[in-house]
C-alpha cells in the first residue's frame, strides 16, 4: 500500500499468513521456488480500483492474473504475472487478502493524507516554555491592530500596504527578492497615497503617517530608477566585506583569518577599504565575518552595560565567532575576553588590541583602554564619529560630576539658538558661519547627542576651547556687527536698563510660556512672574 512497487516472494506451494511489513512471508520448511516475471503487459486499461477488495475474482481458464497497485500518489500500474503456479494456491493468497480488506478499509480512514485532509494543531504544542498562547479572537483583534487588509478607515492612523495598493513591503526586502514590485506599482502606490493624504484630516496622526510613507515611497522609487551603485572592477565583495588588492613590501601585516604573516614581497593580499580587514589570497574564500561597516548600518548602537560576561558556559565552550572549542584547561585554545561585548574569542579571533570602551566612559568617566576583540575593534573604530550617545537618557548625573562636559553642554544649546538667529540673516548666511561647525554636524542639529569622538575631545581639552571660538565669532556678529540681528533682541521690562538681551546670554532667563528675555535676576525678584504672561491672561479675562 505505502510504495510504488511490489515484490512477491512464493515458498513452497501454500502461504501461510501475509505480512504487514516488507519482511518475508512465513512459510514451511518445503523447498522454496522463484517465480520470475517473464512478461509485463502494460498497454492494458486499467480500472478504477482502491484496493485488493474490488479485485474481479480469478478463474480458472485464466492462463495470468492481475494484481492493481495503487499507491499514495495514485498512480496506477497493471502487471501480468504469467501463471505458473497452481489454481489452488492462487486462489488461497486471493483470499487472505479479501480477509484483510477491512483492516485495509480502516487503515485509509485513519491514514493521515495531506492532499484530502486539513491540518490541524494543537495551540498547547508550542507552550513548552509557559509562554501563554492567544485564542483565536485575541489572535484577530491583534492581526486587526496590525498591518493587515482590514480596519483601514479614516480613524485608524496606520497606513497599510492594502491601503496604498501595495501586494508586499518595499521596505523589507532585500534587492532581487522574489516578487519584488516594479516601478509601475510604485507609482500607483504614490498615486493613491496622494489621494488618501487628500482625504484625511489635516494634523492628524494619520495624515501624518501617509505624508510619511509618500516621502518613503518616491525614495524607494528614485532607487529605483537610479539602479544599484555600480562596483569597480578591482572590488571584491565577500560577507559585506569591499576588498581591493595591495602592494606593500612591508612585513606588518596578518591575516586575520590564519593569523599568519603576510609577506608582500611575494605573497597577494587583500584589504577592505570600510573595516581595515586584511587577509591572504588563499583565505579570501574562507571569510566568515561580517564587515563591521554592515553592523554600523544595520544598528549603530552601542552595548551601554559594562563587559556583560556570562561564562564560558553561555557559549558552549567555543569561540564566539569562529566557534572554535576553548577552555582555561590544559590543551585547548587560550579564551579571552572582549571587554566590550563580554563574550569570549580565541586567539585567532582576539589579538589583545585595546580600545576605550563606551560603557565605561558614560557610567565612570573611564578612558582608560581595554582588550578587545578584533570585530569589535573595528566596530568600535567605525562608529567613533557616530552621535548615537544619548547621555541625558544614560547617565544625567554625569554633568553635574564632569564641570567641562557641562559647559559644552550650554554652549550647545547656546549655538542652536544662535542659529536661528544666522538663518534668517543674509549677511551671515554669505560668511558661512554654520560651516565652523561643519566637521560635527549634529551640534547644528540637537543638543544632546553626542559622538565617542567627542567625548574624547572633551576629555583631551579639545573640543572647549573650539566651541568657544565658534560661540565668540556668532555672539560678536548678532550683537555688534549685524544691526539686523540687533534690532531682534529684547528689553528687560522689570529694570531700567537699557541694555539689549538676547535669549543666549548667560545673565537673561526665556519664559517658557511667551519666550520674553528678561534679566535672571529681575525675574527671581518678582517671583518667576512674566509681566508680559499677565497682561495677556488679564486680557484675556476682560
């Protein structure tokens, strides 16, 4: 029943009992005969049998018989056997079969087919970790809160693809994935997300999210159109890794696959130009780590706990990349520990190069470098100019303990208001002064971001002395060069000084409600009372 062919095996003249198994029949201690196929006969039509209970009944002016397979496939096969065996022992096989057609009857009832039946599982199957699992309304009222072709009215802010007339996400695929949209459909997508921005309400979170995915959609098509960067000739890609051929006589070099030297004069080796990562020609194929330049890609972020070691153990005894087996014991690779990543490496992987770890700096102030491993070196290395460091979210107490990054700190956010002041100025808009800050660009942007590179100045007495200048230069151009930007600044109404005050001077204080300047020390006198707030609220009550 269960294969597609079938061989018969006749010892002496009479079967005994059939087998369920591929085992032989049982049978006497009489000679056995070999009955051997001397002719197929498959031209013959065969009828819709589905098993050995229908079979016509053999007679005996019958010179062969036939026997219908029909296996899990339903394909149907008609063989004659020639009859070279006696009627009575033919007859007696027929008949233990019609004895065994009910347990054959049952047995396709109860078979498990996959092409006539649904599949059914049980939701407890997947519980083996106590994670509970959801009915299957809690299921549809999260599918519902979801991407999904329902629920896409007006008062639900999530645009979907079904929404756009999308048939997947653009933005989850790689390039050249299977069913990947072309441009057309990109352009009816951003035909109906135009006319669905037309519908909604303005200044709602829906609005908001579809004015969102247009921009998203004519970036999607743009790439599109442009194709992909074309790569040079002299470019290798292996693992995210973009290698380039070197000439150097130099001995300084190894390879970071075999840790062997690599000996320019005579041997060809190669460099990628994103991570530093140098390996000989013959190990160029064997590369298995990914170039940290992805890594800093994918998520530019930082591990923000200090060496978080979880043992050996936690890694089953082998190297974190390589996987090859370490231990502290006699005869195995030497582990040792990365102080970033907390993991451990073996000695091909981890070459004792020290780094300052950025964990380390925002919870102790502590620049002193550690060992880490040769992935996380150039992880470290590539993400240093990267303002992903969020210290007012990590460690706020850290300015109140560190006087000079404190007073980075207000000039920063002196600078941004002093920004607002040079864009609208065509003067200072031709002198160019936001390019003094053009080699920290997030300085212009937020306040409390920061870069590892940064914190490092900082500590170096670098950066200080640099945004003073710069502070200087923009100060000196709104209160005393430009009358433009002097007739924009403010006179405390609380004092009779004449004095011009400007939102950046260290003695004014901004009320948060008007934004009116005042002097900090007339506004502490009249309890924190803007006068300009109270005549608006009595104003506002006659």
């Amino acid at each position: 029943i269960e294969s597609t062919t079938a061989s018969v095996k006749l010892s002496g003249y009479k079967v005994r009992t059939l087998s369920d198994t591929e085992s032989e029949f049982t049978s006497s201690e009489e000679e056995e005969r070999d009955y051997t196929i001397t002719e197929i006969d498959l031209s013959k039509e065969v009828a819709p049998l589905s098993g050995l209970e229908d079979t016509e009944p053999l007679s005996d002016k019958d010179d062969s018989f036939s026997v219908s397979l029909k296996n899990s496939c339903n394909v149907k096969e008609q063989v004659n056997f020639p009859l070279e065996t006696p009627d009575p022992v033919i007859r007696e096989v027929v008949e233990e079969a019609q004895k065994t057609s009910d347990l054959k009857r049952v047995f396709s009832e109860v078979r498990f087919n996959p092409f006539d039946r649904d599949l059914h599982m049980e939701e407890e199957h997947y519980t083996d970790d106590g994670i509970p699992t959801l009915s299957s309304e809690q299921e549809y009222k999260s599918s519902s809160n979801g991407s999904s072709w329902a629920n896409v009215s007006d008062d639900n802010p999530d645009v979907t693809n079904a929404d756009l007339g999308l048939a997947e996400d653009h933005f989850s695929h790689p390039e050249g994935h299977f069913g990947l949209s072309n441009t057309e459909e990109l352009e009816m997508a951003i035909e109906n997300c135009k006319e669905l921005i037309g519908r909604a309400q303005p200044h709602s979170d829906r609005h908001k999210n579809l004015v969102q995915k247009l921009v998203q959609l004519r970036l999607k098509l743009q790439e599109l159109k442009d194709g992909p960067d074309p790569i040079p000739v002299d470019v290798k890609l292996v693992v995210g890794h973009k290698f380039q051929t070197q000439e150097s006589r130099s001995t300084k070099y190894y390879c970071e696959k075999c840790n062997a030297m690599i000996l320019g004069v005579i041997q060809k080796w190669f460099r990628c130009s994103e991570c530093g990562y140098s390996c000989h020609d013959k190990c160029l194929n064997n590369i298995t780590r990914m170039c940290a330049s992805q890594k800093v890609l994918e998520s530019p972020e930082y591990f923000l706990s200090i060496c978080p070691n979880r043992g050996l153990s936690a890694q089953n005894y082998r190297c974190a990349e390589c996987r090859k087996a370490i231990s502290f014991q006699s005869g195995f690779s030497e582990p040792r520990l990365c102080d970033y990543s907390g993991q451990y490496f073996c000695e091909l992987c981890h070459w004792n190069n020290t780094m300052v770890v950025p964990s380390r700096v925002l919870h102790n102030w502590d620049f002193e470098p550690r060992k880490v491993s040769r992935a996380s070196k150039q992880f470290l290395k590539l993400m240093t100019s990267k303002a992903v460091i969020r210290i007012q979210d990590v460690n706020p107490m850290l300015f109140n303990f560190v006087e000079e990054l404190n007073d980075v700190k207000k000039l920063r956010e002196e600078l941004l208001i002093m920004k607002k002041y040079l864009l609208v100025c065509t003067e200072a808009m031709k002198k160019k002064f936001l390019l003094l800050l053009s080699e920290r660009q997030h300085f212009v942007e937020t306040s409390d971001k920061y870069s590892m590179q940064d914190l490092l100045d900082i500590t170096s007495d670098t950066l200080l002395p640099e945004l003073a200048n710069i502070h200087t230069t923009w100060a000196q151009h709104i209160k005393t060069d430009c009358q433009k930007c002097q007739a924009k600044g403010f006179i405390c109404e609380l004092c009779d000084d004449k004095e011009t005050l400007f939102p950046f001077d260290s003695i004014a204080v901004v009320c948060s409600q008007c934004s009116y300047v005042l002097h900090r020390h007339c506004f502490a006198k009249r309890g924190a009372q803007c006068p300009r707030c109270e005549r608006r609220s009595k104003r506002n009550v006659n």
